[in-house]
C-alpha cells in the first residue's frame, strides 16, 4: 500500500510529456497484445500450418529489423513526436487490415507492412523517455515504462482471449470471433496518435538540461553534428552482440509459447490468455523491484542475477509434459528474463553519448529482431520433425544454451570494479 501510495504521488509530478508518451503507449500495445497472443491462432484456424506462422513471424521480424537503423538515425535526427505519430497511424492501419485479410500473400505482404512500422514505437521510446526526464530517474522511468508495456499487453491479450471465447460461446465461428477481437486491437492501436499530437517537443538542446550531473555548458558543446567516435561504437558494438544472442534464443520460443501451450496440453483461448497475461504480470512486478537490486548489487550484476536464474525454469517448461508445472515454470522464466530490460535500457543509455543513443538503441534492436526473425524457419523445422514434445523440448534447450551465452559475454563486457567506500550501484569500467 506505501509502495502505490508513493507511486501514486509520484506519477502527478511526472512531465506532462512522459504522461501523454504513457497514454498513447497504453493504447498501442492493448492492440499488440491482442495480436501478439491472437493472431497466429487466427492463422491456425484458417488452415496453415506452423510453418506459415513461422514465415510470418520471421518476415515481420525482419521488416523490422531492417527499419531500426533508419528510424534510429532519423528519430536524432527530426521530431522524434511525428515520427511516433506516423508509427501509431500506419502501424494501427496495418492490424485493421490484418483482422480481415486470408489470403497467404495478404498475410505476407501485411506482415512485411505491420514490421515496418512497429519499429518506430521500438526504437524512439527508450531515446524520447530519456531525453524527457533527469538522469538520475531514468532507470525507474525504464521500468515504469517496461511495466506499462506489459500491463496494457495483459490487459489486450487478457481481454481478447476472453472476448473471443464469449463471442464463440454466442454462436460466432472461431475465425469470425479472433477477426472481431483483431479488429478492436487494431482500432486501439490507431488512436495512440491522438495523446501523441499534444506532446510538446523540445527545442535543440533543451533535454540536455535534464543532466543535473553535467554543467549545461559542456552538454551544450556536445550537441550537433559530431566527428564519429570509434569508442562509441566499440561500446555500442558491445551491446548490439549481447543483444544478438539473446535474439537467436528468444526467436527459438517467446514467438511461439501460445502454440506450445495449446499443441501440448489443448488448452482454451481463455486460459492461455489467463497463463500469458499472469506471466506479464509477474514480469510487472520484478521490474518495478529491479532497481532495488540494481541499487543494491549494481547494474551489470543485477542484468546477470536475473538471466542466470531464468534458465532451470525454461528448461523445465521445455521438458515437463504437467500443465500445472509447465505453467508455474513459465511464469518465474518470463518475470526473470525479462526483468533485466529497463536495467539494460538505462546502463546503454549512460554509456553512450546522447548524440549516439538513437543509432545505439536502434542497432541494438535490429540484431535482437535479426536473431528473432532468423530462428522462425529452424523453430518450425524442428517442432515438424520432432512433434510437440522434442520438439519443443529442443528449442527450449537450444535457447538455454544462448542465453547463458549472453549472459557470460554480457558480464565479461560490462563487469564493474568496486572501490572501498562506494556504493555497489555506482559503477566503474
């Protein structure tokens, strides 16, 4: 109760942008969590296989990946505000035309649509967050951000597997209750653009002011077009080869988790939108505890401690033919995993130049979304070959295997070195 209670009298103090930033943000990924859990079931029921769930997944994916660099460079750039305006209209376009279309190449050819534009929301949110609030609050502002991300999700992906298991309960056919639910999600996410046009944007170098530590003189000498730093770019290189490997793991099973659940234990829509949406719940709250570890065994540590301890529950969730331990399982890897996010948002964001962090979270996300998109083809080919247990049993060790990977280089890259007398969270490199 103290914890919503501060949360509460912090929210009325926050900028009047990040309020309308949060706004438009809800109703964006109501319409990508009713996608994300809907809309390869809607594939399924109009007749194809998993291997066209797998070519949609990956060709969106990489339509996305292909735009991060240039939305990167054009979000530092131009009005990082019209550019989330266009992303909300044409990505809101693009599921409203998806809840009606059957066809295989409209099914392509939207997929290649939809990845385009959802990378306008993936790559500008962490550089407009940033560039709207003071150093020192940015971790919590990641983390509240990361944590609304997930609560809209489970509000879309709750609400929309109950709303299609209602509709069939009144007579409406399985394809005809996910296009109705596909279509609202769609609708939902169109009008993020209506909080996005009373954003005030900031004047050149107006942000930069935010950085209580830095004197405002020397920010403002850091402004403008800059000689490339290969420094930065070692750093950003870092980074972005973190990122790949957890990419290729991640695309090897989150794509596919509601698949897995109904393929292995043929469970309703209802309950499985229940399992995912109680998954992102989970993830809610050990974000929100995030930078208390953080605080408490700094940064680096905190990204490591919370991956390493993911890994027992993929691989039981993986193996484990009991829906009750499958489940359990899959809600402490989900809240684990993805806890590590904001604390890994804000360490890129402190170790690269404000000049760079549009091209660094951009580049970031394109070899995580590279990774995604490259293992659809690998996931199909094994479920296929080797049926719903080794199958999946397969691609869950498989991504074990990546992410301690990631892990163990992400640690060896970004370790700290304590000095007597300072604070854990205080790193030095």
């Amino acid at each position: 109760m103290r914890f919503i209670q501060q949360t509460a009298l912090e929210l009325r103090k926050w900028p009047r942008n990040i309020k309308l930033f949060f706004l438009a943000n809800i109703l964006y990924q109501l319409g990508t969590g009713m996608f994300g859990v809907l809309y390869n079931l809607y594939i399924q029921g109009l007749g194809y296989n998993d291997a066209m769930n797998g070519r949609v997944v990956s060709i969106q994916s990489l339509a996305t990946a292909i735009m991060f660099v240039p939305i990167g460079l054009w979000g530092d750039r131009a009005s990082r505000k019209r550019i989330l305006i266009l992303g909300a209209l044409f990505s809101g376009a693009a599921f409203i035309s998806r809840s009606f279309m059957e066809s295989e190449t409209s099914l392509i050819g939207l997929a290649v649509f939809t990845g385009l534009f959802a990378s306008f929301f993936q790559v500008l949110a962490i550089p407009f967050l940033a560039e709207n609030v003071r150093k020192k609050d940015r971790l919590r502002m990641f983390s509240y951000h990361s944590s609304l991300v997930l609560a809209s999700q489970v509000l879309g992906s709750m609400g929309g597997g109950f709303l299609a298991d209602y509709l069939q309960a009144l007579g409406v056919s399985r394809v005809s209750s996910l296009q109705i639910v596909l279509l609202i999600g769609g609708i939902a996410t169109f009008a993020a653009f209506i909080p996005m046009i009373f954003v005030l944007e900031k004047k050149k170098g107006e942000s930069e002011q935010l950085e209580a530590s830095v004197p405002v003189h020397e920010q403002k000498q850091e402004q403008g077009i800059q000689p490339a730093n290969a420094s930065d770019f070692k750093m950003i290189g870092k980074f972005v080869a973190a990122q790949l490997l957890v990419g290729i793991g991640s695309g090897l099973v989150v794509p596919y988790l509601n698949l897995y659940f109904t393929n292995r234990f043929s469970i309703s829509l209802s309950a499985m939108g229940i399992l995912i949406s109680l998954g992102q719940v989970m993830t809610i709250v050990s974000m929100l505890i995030g930078p208390s570890l953080a605080a408490r065994i700094g940064q680096v540590r905190a990204v490591v401690c919370f991956q390493m301890l993911s890994l027992p529950f993929l691989l039981l969730t993986g193996f484990t033919n009991l829906f009750v331990i499958a489940s359990v399982s899959f809600l402490f890897r989900q809240a684990l995993m993805n806890a590590a996010n904001p604390i890994q948002s804000a360490i890129m964001i402190d170790r690269v130049p404000d000049h760079r962090r549009g091209i660094a979270n951009s580049l970031t996300q394109t070899a995580f979304m590279i990774g995604w998109a490259s293992m659809g083809p690998v996931q199909s080919y094994l479920v296929t070959t080797y049926g719903s247990y080794w199958g999946y049993a397969i691609t869950f060790s498989i991504t074990g295997v990546f992410y301690i990977a990631a892990s163990l280089l992400y640690f060896y890259m970004f370790k700290t070195k304590r000095t007597k007398g300072t604070n854990p969270a205080v790193e030095v490199v």
